[in-house]
C-alpha cells in the first residue's frame, strides 16, 4: 500500500517537472565574449629595442603588437609590455614606468619617445620633436665612446663632451673641460646643433 502511494506521487512530481515550462537561457553573444579578456604576451613575436628611433618602425611594432594580442586586458597588457621592450627602450620604459597609467598613455609615450621624421619643402630630411624642427648637420659626424668611469662620451672636432641627464632623444652635450662653454645638441646621435665656444687650446 505504501509503495503504491510512493509511486503515485512519484509520478505526479515527474508530471508537474515536465509541465513547468523550462527556463530559457539565452547564449552569450561574441560581443559579450570579447569583452571577457584572458590572454597574455607569451606568444607575442613583435619586440622592439629602441636601437633605431624611426617613426615606422615603431608604429610596425604597435600593430604587430595589437594584430597578435587583441584578447589581452589593458591591466595584463601593462604588466606584459616589459617582455616585448629590449636594450635602450627598456632602459627608458623602466624609468618612465612608474607614471603610466592606462595602454593608451603607453602607446604616447612610446611615440613621445621615437621623435617624427618630415622631409621638408626643399627634400631635406628633418627631425620633429616638442613641436620643434631640426635639420641633421651632416658635416659635424660624432664619435661616442665610453669613459673611464663607464659614462657615454661624445667627441666632435677632437673635443670631448658628456651628456647632460636627458630621459628624451634630444641631448645636450657639455665640454669635458671646466668652465668651457661649448655645447652639442643631438637627437637620436645626429648632431642639429654646435656651439663651438671653446675657451681653451
């Protein structure tokens, strides 16, 4: 008798499941999938070392960069970057890290750091940087060489300068002597201005 009833209501509850009506779940949508972002720089190939400050080569390494990680987090891609950035560029990312805040201040920076190239109305190559133009002077070719004490040197008309602290591409170069007022401006190692003040043999 109780086996009966069990069945009985065991059957009333399979029948009420089946009459209720099912809960539609609707798929997620490929744009709700794309913005769910899981991915990293491993398999990144671009690399870029700062060695040869051109324009084009560095906007060919932004979008080899964003063409191979497009399903990365700006956070992840932040925390990525270092792998992709080598010898003088990630000398600079290392000091310029600390301030960035977002993907997009990193691609402006980035540009900031690899100054623009125009050719002018009379074909001469010249450098754009803090909206200023600079012609190279190729009659003044530097030599750099490294000191005594392991700092960067440059020589101009067999006269030695150093480099003033500059985290950018244009430098300004003193003269090694005491007191003399001579100076070199160069942007990315092309000399674009010398003072050629020498107070001394």
């Amino acid at each position: 008798m109780f086996a009966k009833a069990q069945a009985e209501l065991n059957r009333e509850l399979v029948q009420s499941l089946l009459a209720t009506s099912p809960v539609n779940v609707a798929p997620l949508s490929s744009s709700s999938l794309a913005t769910v972002k899981h991915g990293n720089f491993a398999r990144c190939t671009a690399r870029f070392n700062g060695a040869c400050r051109d324009s084009e080569n560095l906007e060919a390494f932004i979008d080899a960069m964003m063409y191979q990680c497009k399903c990365i987090s700006d956070e992840h891609a932040l925390r990525g970057l270092p792998m992709l950035i080598e010898g003088e560029a990630a000398v600079w990312y290392r000091g310029i890290k600390s301030s960035v805040t977002s993907w997009e201040d990193v691609l402006n920076k980035l540009r900031e750091y690899v100054p623009e190239f125009i050719v002018s109305k009379k074909g001469k190559r010249m450098l754009v940087l803090d909206n200023q133009r600079f012609y190279a002077t190729p009659k003044f070719v530097p030599e750099f060489i490294v000191s005594n004490k392991g700092k960067r040197m440059l020589v101009l008309n067999k006269q030695r300068f150093y480099a003033t602290p500059s985290k950018y591409s244009k430098v300004r170069w003193r003269c090694s002597h005491y007191g003399c007022r001579a100076t070199v401006m160069t942007v990315d190692d092309e000399v674009v201005n010398y003072n050629d003040k020498h107070n001394h043999k």
